[in-house]
C-alpha cells in the first residue's frame, strides 16, 4: 500500500509523516480502494473494500481483480483497463477515468458500484491501477423504483395511460416498419359503479387489482397491458391480427367470469366486456386504433355485457 501512496504522493519526496497520515487515510475512508499491478492482481484492499465486498485483504491480496467482478463482466472490464491504459500514455500525470460497473460480494450477490480509475505509476511496463469504488445499489434500487412509479398506475401496478401509449407508438411504429398485424383490446369491467355502491370503494379497488392480476397472468409476454382510467384497461397485441386478439380476449372474458372476489365475507362475481380492433396500415399512434376498440366495447355491452365485440376495418 505505501508504494502506491508514494507514486501517488510523488511531491511529498520523502516525507515519512506525511506518507503515514496518507497511508491512514487510505485505509480507512469509507470509500473502498482496490489496487492492482500490471497483471491485473490486487496489491491493495482497504477497509472501505473489506466492508462493501465482505473479503479480508488476506484472502484478495495476490488474486486477480475478476475475484471482484461477475464472470460475465471480466472480458468488458480487462478491454477497459487496456482502453484506459493506452489513453494518454505520453503524459506523465496521473490519469482518472469514472465509470459505473457491477461488483460481486464474497456470498456472490451482485451490486451496482461507482468507481474512478487512477494510474499509480508512469512506466508502461510497469502500469498500475487504483479504484475508488462506492456501493450505490441502494440509489440504483430508489432510481429503478422511482421510473416504475412513473410508469405505472399506483393501484393495480400496470402500465399507466402515458407509459401505455408510449409503449404502443413505439410497436406501432415497428408493426408498420415490417408489415405486422398489431392489434389492441380495451375492456370494461361490467357494472363497476354498482359493484362500489353496494360493497364499497374498497371492494371496487380489489376487484381492480384482481383484474389486473387475472389478465397479466394469462396474457403473452409480448402483450403490452395497461389501466386507461377508471375501469378502463387496454392490452396492445404484438404480430397478433384480429382473429388470434378473439381468442386472447376470449381466453381473458372466460378467467374474469370464473373468477370470485371475496371482500368482507361477501362474493363477488366479476365479468369484463372486450372491444378488439386492428390497426390498419399506416397508423403510427393509438388514437385511431383505440377509438375504435372503445366503440366496439359499446357495442358489447349494449348486447349484454360479459362479451367480445370486434371493430371491422372497412
């Protein structure tokens, strides 16, 4: 360790006091610093790096940095070093470069980590490294869960009404890039007023979530499936063209009108009208698409509710 603070630390010449005070400084930020030699192994672990990758220096001093880093990043972060290292080579300073990675713990759990590279010697035969690694899964974790919660509808967790139409202009845009059918359904829980008023607002919001579970598990992976408001959903149908949407929408009306909420020692039946329309060639956004879908969810419920309806392109 004292040999990388002296080539760090190169206007302190010879300076053993201040080389002490560096030298306990280094050991123990919070920071982890992990320090490597011309062959990529670890020549430093510092007591920020004990407590963020659960090693003792004992059992990381001598081994190759890949200890530290998930296999399937070793290839990436080796190019990394070799790009880093070529960069600037007439100059003799010492370089940093910061970049986000992935770190592995010693019980092989992954996290997210922010690290500056530094240069610890001028010699290219002789090239090493030092990185100041910070742990930032939790802020990883709060930023994930943040863009989730403005994606999706806070009650039933699907796709809110912006991301939704987002997400369809974006495979609308590819359907008519390759000439595939795309198809969207919007469906209507049945009687959904008077399910409030007799059993309450609170029974009203589980049934929604229970619908929302009951098509998100049945629906394909590809399906895109959202809350347009109220007890309104749409699900957009990748490559799928009118006939196959009816048999997804009927394999949906069927689980629906199967399906018992129980709420407070009450049942609960529960059924869904479905409107199905395709989009024609051309159409970049919903709008259309869906308008015409809402029009045939009319039509169902007019006819009796707790049935499909399929919009006709003239």
């Amino acid at each position: 360790m004292r040999d990388i603070i002296k080539e760090k630390m190169f206007s302190f010449g010879k300076n053993k006091a201040l080389l002490e005070i560096c030298s306990s400084i280094v050991e123990r930020l919070e920071d982890g610093i992990v320090a490597i030699d011309s062959h990529h192994n670890i020549t430093l672990f510092n007591e920020g790096a004990q407590r963020i990758f659960g090693y003792t220096p004992g059992e990381v001093i001598g081994q190759h940095l890949n200890i530290l880093l998930p296999e399937r990043f070793h290839l990436q972060h080796d190019l990394m070093i070799e790009e880093f290292g070529a960069a600037d080579k007439n100059i003799r300073t010492i370089g940093q470069r910061t970049r986000q990675i992935f770190g592995v713990r010693k019980d092989n759990s992954e996290f997210a980590a922010s690290i500056s590279i530094l240069k610890t010697g001028t010699n290219p035969l002789k090239q090493g490294y030092a990185a100041v690694v910070r742990d930032i899964s939790e802020n990883k974790r709060t930023e994930d869960e943040l863009l989730r919660l403005a994606a999706t509808d806070p009650l039933t967790g699907a796709f809110n009404r912006r991301e939704f139409t987002s997400l369809a202009d974006q495979e609308s845009q590819r359907a008519n890039r390759y000439n595939h059918p795309l198809s969207i359904m919007m469906l209507d829980l049945d009687h959904f007023k008077r399910l409030n008023d007799t059993y309450g607002h609170a029974a009203g919001d589980k049934a929604l979530q229970r619908f929302t579970t009951l098509c998100c598990n049945a629906l394909r992976t590809v399906d895109i499936f959202g809350r347009w408001g109220g007890e309104e959903f749409v699900t957009l149908l990748p490559e799928t063209d009118v006939e196959g949407a009816v048999i997804i929408a009927e394999r949906l009306r069927k689980l629906v009108s199967q399906s018992i909420l129980v709420y407070n020692d009450q049942k609960i039946s529960l059924t869904a009208s479905i409107g199905i329309a395709q989009y024609r060639s051309g159409e970049m956004t919903v709008e259309g698409p869906l308008s015409r879908a809402d029009s045939a969810v009319y039509d169902a419920k007019k006819a009796g509710r707790n049935r499909i309806s399929v919009y006709r392109n003239d």
